[in-house]
C-alpha cells in the first residue's frame, strides 16, 4: 500500500508541474488567449488572468496537501465549463477537419485531467504525507 501512495503523490506532483505550466502561459501570454474567452462573458482578459491563477492556486495547494477536496472540485468544474463553453462550440463550428480534430482533442484532454482532479478531491482523506498502516 506504501508503493500506491507513493506513485499517487507523484502523479499529484506531476498534474500541479502541468497545471503551474498553464497557469504560467496564461500570464505570460494572455493576448493569445482572450481569443478563447466565451463572447457572452464580460470582462474578456480578466478572465485569462483569472483562470491563470486559478491554476497556479489548484496546483500549489495539491503540492501543500491543503484545501486539496476543494481544489480537485473547482479544477474539474472550470474544466467541464471549459469543455461546455469553450471546446464543444470550437467542435461544432469547426470549418475544417484539422480544427474539428484540435477541438476534439483538447476536450478530451480537459475531460481527462477533470476526473483526474475528481479523482484527488474525492480521496482527498488518503493525501497525507506521513504513510502508516492505515492507508
């Protein structure tokens, strides 16, 4: 059982590196994306910024073990609305077979890492450093 924790602590760590990685990007070049903010949303770079440092908090609080239910739900509840808003509509409103396959992809890919941080948060009770018996 030691070995599981183990490999799941590192999965955490290598799903926070990703996530800072993001975060990062969102900061570092936000014209790029504003692009993909839903035309219905006020506010349009603020919002880069937001989901940016959304981001970086959901993936230090993973590294720190704290708040890490919560963070596991609010990652995977922005990611389904990015899903929602952002890649179905891409998807739908594709005008080649080259961007129709780029939007199938990236929900896929925040589909995945959405029940991944489902995954954490709802065993959020098993993240803790220390490994006794009874994990």
């Amino acid at each position: 059982m030691k070995y599981q924790h183990v490999i799941s602590r590192i999965s955490i760590f290598l799903l926070s590196f990703v996530m800072i990685i993001f975060g990062i990007l969102h900061f570092a070049h936000p014209r790029d994306l504003v692009n993909y903010v839903p035309a219905f949303l006020p506010g349009g770079i603020i919002w880069v910024y937001f989901v940016g440092a959304a981001f970086i908090l959901v993936a230090l609080a993973f590294l720190t073990n704290t708040m890490v239910k919560a963070a596991g739900y609010i990652l995977a509840g922005l990611l389904f609305i990015f899903v929602l808003t952002i890649h179905l509509p891409n998807f739908m409103e594709a005008s080649n077979a080259e961007a129709k396959q780029m939007a199938l992809i990236s929900m896929l890919k925040d589909t995945a890492i959405a029940c991944f941080a489902l995954y954490i948060g709802a065993g959020a009770y098993h993240q803790k450093l220390n490994m006794d018996n009874s994990d």
